[in-house]
C-alpha cells in the first residue's frame, strides 16, 4: 500500500511547479502582430509546470493526493492552489482556446489525454471542492472529446513515436475516460481504430529502443492500449505475435547522461513509463501466463531506477516527473492484487 512518506515528495513537486510560470514552453502559433500573450492570460488553469499538458497532469497528481491523502501536511495548500486553478472563469478559458481558429490541434493527442485523465480523476470523488472543480471542467472535457470525435477518423495511420506525438498513449486514457462516463460513441470509436491500427502488428523490433530522448516504449504503450481493447486470452496471443520475447534493450533501464538537458532527461520518464506499462501488462495476462513475473520483475527494476533519479533539483526534470513516478506506482500497487 502506498504511503504518506511516499506520495509527499511527488506532491510537493507537482505543488512547485504548477505555480512557477517561468521558463515556459508555450505551444501557442502567433496568428497575427496582435495574438501575444503571456503563459498566465493564454492558460489561466494551466500556465505553469513549463508546458499545458505537464500543468494539467501536475493537477491530476494533486487531485489524485487529496483524493486519498486528505491528511497530508500539504493538503491545505494543495486544495488552495486547486480553488485557485480551476475556477468556471479559468476553465472556460481554457476550453475556449481550443475553439479559436488555428487551435483545434493543440496539444494534441498528449495533452487531450491527460485532461480526460484529470476529468475521470475528478469525476470520481464526492467531496464537495472536488464536485465543483468538475463541474467546472466539464466545458474542457467536452471540448477535448468532439476533438477526438473529430479527428481520429481522419487519423489513418497512427505515430509509434516515444514522445508526446504517440498515437497508443493518447488513446488509452481517452478511452478509460469515454468508459468510465459511458459515453459509448467516442469509447467505440478509440476501440474500433485502436484494433484498425495494432491488432495486426507482428515482430516488433523491440531491440531498436530505446531513442534518444523517449518518455515512453513505443512498443509498450501499444501493448498497453491493447490490454484495455482485447479480453485476456486475446492479450496474451496478441502480445506472443507482436513481442515474442523482451530484448536487453529493453529490459535495461535507461541512463541519463545529463539531467538539465530537457530532452535527455526523458529517459528517466522512460523508466517510470516502461514500469506502468509492464505492471499493467503483468496484471492483464491471464494468471498462468508466465510472462507475469518476468513483467513484474523488469518493472520493478525499472521503477527503482527511476526514482533513484526523481529528485534531482533541476526543473527540466522535476516539472513533471512526479506524475510518471506515480503512474509507476499506483500500477505496482495493482498489479500486487
């Protein structure tokens, strides 16, 4: 079981950064002399953490702390800067961005991901702050999932990249979310094109990982996204076809040679999401699939890794590692069930 000790140094991550509105990396296209703005006006919510999606995912972190570490010695300042951020006036803000001309492909489909991943956060707890602070997001919520109605149709080949442009990724927590809500029209969509992209892949080359500066395997965020679509049985004979064994390359946890280097310092998220991934693969097989312990094995190495490095005092790491970290381990946690 996850502990206090445990989830307060990601907390107070997450807390830092999405206050700090500088450096930032904003993804906003100038249109004219006139469309300048600084992080705060574009993005009242989500202005800090460097980029939108790290601001967003650092808010489904603390939602996700207050929700089960109500006691925390920083829950209080927690739920203040919570209050602060996602106010009806912020959000709408938020969700209007997206409808301007120019921006319905922003931050997609990472950053759509994680925002469905904060609204199912939100939308499942009873507490008081919480309940509005959903209903606040609704309008982004419901922007972000026309977007997705809109696009992946026209979406004909998926990207098997390991950075923020992957296809695999940006279906699974949308998918989660549509379930979860039961809205069946955009769940049958992100099903149905998940299995038009992957359910035919075979051999693959797992060996060529990791890139250079990847945050996730390409090859398990597809797997990923799999176990989620196929029953188990199907899983474990998709996953025969796709990835008949683990390579070194991929069972060694990534080195990081330089942890001020924003995209170097990836690697160490590569870790943490290697770790999600196998966790939840290990406990999606069905129990007499031996590749359970194996996954189990290689994840907790990878985990370990991982947070051996969490804290490393520069920013190009720490605006958005916590969330990697605690995706690693509310999946560790899982699997042990």
């Amino acid at each position: 079981m996850l502990t206090s000790a445990q989830i307060q140094p990601l907390a107070a991550l997450a807390l830092s950064a999405v206050q700090r509105e500088y450096p930032n990396a904003p993804q906003h296209v100038v249109m004219h002399a006139q469309d300048v703005f600084l992080p705060r006006t574009l993005h009242p919510a989500f202005y800090g953490s460097f980029d939108w999606h790290s601001a967003v995912h650092g808010h489904w972190l603390l939602v996700w702390v207050l929700r089960r570490f109500p006691d925390l010695s920083i829950a209080g300042e927690i739920r203040r800067v919570l209050n602060a951020h996602l106010t009806s006036e912020n959000l709408q803000t938020e969700a209007d961005y997206f409808r301007q001309p120019g921006r319905s492909g922003f931050e997609r489909p990472y950053g759509w991901a994680w925002a469905l991943k904060l609204a199912l956060e939100l939308g499942q707890w009873a507490d008081a702050d919480g309940q509005s602070w959903r209903k606040h997001f609704q309008p982004l919520a419901q922007v972000i999932e026309s977007l997705y109605l809109q696009w992946l149709p026209k979406q004909t080949y998926p990207l098997r990249s390991g950075a923020h442009g992957n296809t695999a990724f940006g279906l699974s927590f949308a998918l989660d979310y549509a379930r979860a809500h039961g809205h069946t029209e955009l769940s049958a969509l992100i099903h149905q094109r998940s299995r038009d992209y992957f359910l035919m892949d075979k051999d693959y080359p797992a060996a060529w990982e990791p890139s250079g500066s990847d945050f996730f395997s390409a090859c398990l965020v597809e797997a990923d996204l799999m176990r989620r679509v196929l029953p188990a049985d199907e899983l474990a004979a998709w996953l025969t076809g796709f990835l008949p064994q683990l390579p070194p390359s991929l069972t060694t946890p990534a080195t990081v040679s330089d942890r001020s280097d924003g995209q170097l310092v990836h690697l160490d998220g590569l870790n943490f999401s290697r770790a999600y991934c196998l966790f939840n693969l290990a406990h999606a097989l069905p129990a007499s699939d031996t590749r359970r312990a194996t996954f189990r094995a290689v994840a907790e190495k990878h985990l370990e890794a991982g947070l051996a490095n969490l804290l490393s005092g520069d920013f190009m790491g720490e605006h958005w590692l916590a969330t990697f970290a605690l995706l690693a381990l509310e999946a560790s946690e899982e699997s042990a069930d």
